[in-house]
C-alpha cells in the first residue's frame, strides 16, 4: 500500500483493520460502498442533469479512493448483488481467480450457491460460514463470505474476502512429513555404513583392506554429510541469511565432483548422465564448493527422478557475459516428464511439489530442494533459472559470477 496518498493508507488502515480477522462483523466499509455503486447506478438513470453530475462528481471521487485502497490490498475482494453478479473484484482478486470467467467453475462459485437462500442479515457485515480453505487456480485460498445488509436487515449483496494461505497450509501439511522424510533420508546410509563397518571389522587383522567396501562407506558417509549440509540450509534460511563461503573455485572441478559421485548410481537406473564443460577453459568462480555440489547435484538428481525410461541428464557448462557481469553457467538438461504450465511459476517456492512429482515412481524430497538451490545461487551473487516444456523436457540454468567480475 505504500504507494498510496497516506490519507488514503490511513483510511485503508482504520477502515479495514478489521478485515485482517476474517469474519469481523463490524465493518461497514463494504456496506458503504456498495450502497454507493447502487446509488450511483440509480442517479444515472434520474432525469435531473445537474444533481446527477454533482452527485456522480462526489461518488466517483470517493468511488476512485475505495477502488485505489481495495486495488492496493493483498486480500482478494470481491463483491456481488443478490442475483450473484459479481459488481466488483480487486485485481488481487482476480489474479487469484486466473480471470473473471473462471468464477462460477471454481469452489467461490459453489461457496455462493451454498448461501444464495439467506435473505436476512443480523448485522451490516454476517459472515456466512466459517472461513475455509479451498484450491483456487493451483493454490489455496482462505475464503470468508459475508452478507452485507441494508438498514431493514435485508441482504442487498455480499462481499468474498480472500487470502493466499498456500505457503502456510503446505508448511503445516508438511511440517510432520518433513521428520518422516530426514528419518527415511538417513536411515538408509545409516545401515550401509553400519553393514560395511561390521563387515571391515570382521577381517582379520592382517588381511588387506577391503577397498571396494571402504568406498561404499566413504560415499554414504558423504551421503550423510550432503543430508546435514542441507539441513543447515533450511535452518540458516529460515533464520533469514545464509552464509557461504568465498574461496576461489574451478567450476570445473565442481561439476565433476557431482558427476563423479552420481554416475554409477544413474546408470544403474538406465539413466545417462552426459557432460560438457569445454566451454569452461579454467574458469574460475568465488564460492562455497559443497554448497554449489549440493545445488549442482540436486538439479541432477531432479533430472533423473523426472527423467523417463531410458532418459538422460546433460550437465553442461560455458561462460557468457550476461549485463555487466561474466558468468560461468552451468546448464542441467534432461528429457524427461517436463513441468506443467501451471506450475512453473511456484516451482522455487518452499514445499511447492508439481503435479508430476505424484506421477514418478519414486517420490523423494519435500519440495525444497529448488528453493534452497536458488537461495545457493543468489547468496553467490548468481541465479537459477528453469525453463520446460510438459513432455518433452526441463532445462535449469546455474549463474555464477565469475573471479574477474567479483573480486574486481
Ligand atoms: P521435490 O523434487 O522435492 O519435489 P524441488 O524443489 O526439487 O522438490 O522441485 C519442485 C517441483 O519442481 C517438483 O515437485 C517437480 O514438480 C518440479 N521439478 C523439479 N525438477 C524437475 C525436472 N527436472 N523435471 C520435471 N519436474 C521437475
């Protein structure tokens, strides 16, 4: 709302205050403005010239303050007569909705229906119902309807009230999911290292090592160590900042690191891993090596759990000047199940997971994974990028400043 005149804010702040509980009954600026639309239609339609233009001169400039404070708000707003025509709906309103026309196919439609029949209102403001969660156009949307009265208690319209809880709904969905899924995380390297230590542990004392054993304990140690690292992430993210490390780096080497250590367990699975970094030519960035191997190798691991039978994943690399800075950038491409349309937009937002994560066989991750990869990446001064297309493919760009362009 800064943008607003603080006249405006702060009648915005007084007026609707009490809209931030959702089902506040004492609020009559809906009341107020839609018995202004109503008198506004009727003094279009009275014969006297001069009063309609006084009164419209009036109303449109307290119409125009009204529709600037409920275009500002980050609640959705939508207003409707008795008949369920919608007379007015702020743009945050409408964004929810992913268009006017969708209204009567959504679950606001059916949440209208559900109390057309209420005729009488005890107050300016009833609320119908409690408030309650319902999917709207990909995301979840708390909805609050009220009935708005006139003088005589009789419905004369309703005011939608509507906010975007997706963030908080998925947290709390997940939030048990999210111990579940660390338990699982660990319990498998956990038994490795356990079997393969007992095992070394039973060699007699002279006998050679073990070396095929002592790698297989060496990696899920690792394993282990990429889980913590992440972990830390989460935590340092929710706590505002995160923190890397800038030691001087050949992306090269990173991208081989992450390579190395994924390989074999692609190609167990009849996945390709291809690799292209000649582009690269010494590169070098500034940055923290195990995170980038945790954003690198999470974009990678992505690939082939949405990869399809027989695919690939091609890590490929080359350095672009991109405005006033030079990037080594590092492309992850696969061709698998793609991302929808619909969920492109949130696939970096914490906990988001795509349609397509229900459709692969074996589901891991929380959807966090890209919002900390991309959190990775801007801490380095970089970016992460993803573009797809549904059946054919995804395609996630890595951005890193390169040494010259950072230190100066
Ligand atoms: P997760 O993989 O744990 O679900 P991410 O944050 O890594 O979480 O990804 C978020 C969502 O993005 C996934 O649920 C999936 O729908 C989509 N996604 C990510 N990478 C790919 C990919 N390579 N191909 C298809 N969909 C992907």
């Amino acid at each position: 709302m800064n943008h607003l005149p603080s006249e405006i804010r702060s009648e915005a702040g007084a007026g609707l205050g009490g809209l931030h509980r959702f089902g506040s009954a004492s609020e009559s600026l809906f009341r107020r403005l839609y018995l202004r639309l109503g008198r506004q239609r009727a003094a279009q339609q009275a014969s006297l010239q001069a009063r309609l233009i006084t009164l419209q001169q009036r109303q449109s400039s307290q119409l125009e303050r009204l529709h600037a404070i409920f275009a500002s708000l980050e609640e959705g707003i939508i207003v409707q007569d008795t008949n369920g025509k919608v007379t007015m709906m702020n743009r945050t309103g409408e964004a929810m909705l992913g268009g006017k026309r969708n209204f009567w196919g959504s679950a606001l439609g059916t949440l209208f229906e559900q109390f057309r029949h209420v005729q009488t209102t005890s107050a300016e403001l009833m609320p119908l119902g409690e408030s309650d969660e319902m999917p709207l156009n990909n995301r979840i949307v708390r909805a609050q309807l009220s009935a708005i009265g006139d003088e005589n208690n009789r419905r004369i319209g309703t005011v939608m009230l509507l906010r975007d809880v997706t963030h908080d709904a998925l947290a709390l969905r997940l939030k048990d999911g999210f111990v579940a899924h660390i338990a699982r995380e660990l319990s498998s390297p956990v038994s490795v290292i356990k079997l393969a230590g007992e095992l070394l542990n039973a060699q007699p004392e002279d006998a050679t090592v073990n070396q095929r054993l002592l790698d297989k304990l060496l990696r899920n140690v690792d394993m282990l160590d990429q889980l913590a690292l992440e972990l830390l992430d989460i935590a340092q993210l929710q706590a505002g900042s995160l923190d890397v490390l800038r030691q001087p780096l050949h992306i090269e080497q990173v991208i081989w690191s992450v390579v190395n250590g994924m390989d074999a367990a692609l190609s167990s699975r009849g996945i390709d891993l291809l690799v292209m970094a000649r582009g690269l030519n010494g590169v070098q960035v500034r940055g923290d090596d195990s995170r980038l191997q945790w954003a690198l190798g999470h974009l990678v691991r992505n690939g082939a759990d949405y990869a399809r039978e027989g695919g690939y994943v091609a890590v490929a690399a080359r350095d672009e000047q991109r405005g006033d800075k030079r990037y080594a950038l590092v492309s992850v491409s696969d061709n698998g199940i793609g991302i929808k349309p619909a969920d492109m937009p949130h696939i970096f937002e914490r906990f988001y997971r795509g349609d397509a994560s229900a459709a692969v066989k074996a589901p891991r991750g929380l959807g966090q994974g890209l919002y900390v990869a991309r959190a990775i990446a801007q801490a380095h001064g970089g970016f992460l990028n993803a573009e797809s297309r549904e059946g054919v493919g995804s395609l996630f760009t890595l951005g890193i400043p390169q040494v010259s362009a950072t230190i100066g």
